[in-house]
C-alpha cells in the first residue's frame, strides 16, 4: 500500500478529496476504517504529497469491500461523484496536483449547493465531518 511513499505519487478518486476531510473513524468494516487512518496519516505526515487525481479505484478503493475485482459494486454513482468534484473545482482527470493544494481548492471553490449535489446519497452524510461543517457554516444565496 502507502508504506512511507518517499514523494511517490498517491491516486485519489476526486471525491475522496471530501471524504478525507470528513473521515472520524467510520468505516465499511474494521480493515476500511484502520485503511483510511493509515491514507490520511501518511498524506499529512509529508507538508505537501504529490496525488493523482482520479475517477477510478485508488488508493482507498484499495481496502473498500465494495470493490469488487478492481471495480467499485457502485461505480456510476460514485464516478459521477468523482466528475462532479473535478468540474466544479476546475481540475482534470489524472492531474497531478499536491494534497495540500488539492484541499485548499476544495475549500475555495466548492460551494454549499455543490456540495449537497456531490455528496447526495452518500451513506456518510450523518456522520461526515465535511459535509456536516460546511452544511453548517455555509449560508444559501
């Protein structure tokens, strides 16, 4: 998996991007939950991780049991997710990008109706640290 990296370059599907902002401890299961602390602990351990931005299996998918022989078992939901993140935010796919840079983006262009659009349906909506802080600091226009 991860294992330190030394400046390796990391994929992230684009919506992972909200995800790990939002990651408390939850989990598909035990594997998915420890998975996720270790992706999140070596992306800041390091000031600024190269990754790849994606819409396919990554890193994360990697330990998801919903990812079944290399394909998400919701993969057009969740590859729209992935479009959705990477239009509003005016990226591109496979675009290399450092973590750091990648989250300020986010924070920056991603406003509270974008949000709802790419986070609808999500089963971590309740328990999301980022959808829950920006549905609450955020004020429609």
């Amino acid at each position: 998996m991860l294992e330190g990296t030394d400046k390796a370059l990391i994929k992230i599907r684009a919506h992972h991007l909200l995800c790990l902002q939002g990651f408390q401890g939850y989990g598909y299961n035990k594997n998915f939950a420890l998975g996720m602390k270790e992706i999140l602990r070596v992306l800041k351990s390091d000031p600024s991780p190269n990754i790849q931005l994606v819409t396919e299996a990554d890193e994360i998918c990697g330990i998801c049991p919903n990812l079944v022989d290399g394909v998400c078992v919701d993969c057009i939901k969740i590859k729209t997710m992935d479009l959705n993140v990477i239009e509003t935010i005016s990226l591109e796919n496979n675009q290399i990008i450092t973590f750091k840079n990648a989250l300020q983006i986010i924070d920056k262009e991603l406003s509270l109706e974008s949000i709802k659009k790419i986070c609808e349906g999500c089963v971590w909506m309740d328990k999301c640290l980022f959808f829950l802080n920006k549905i609450g600091s955020k004020v429609e226009s």
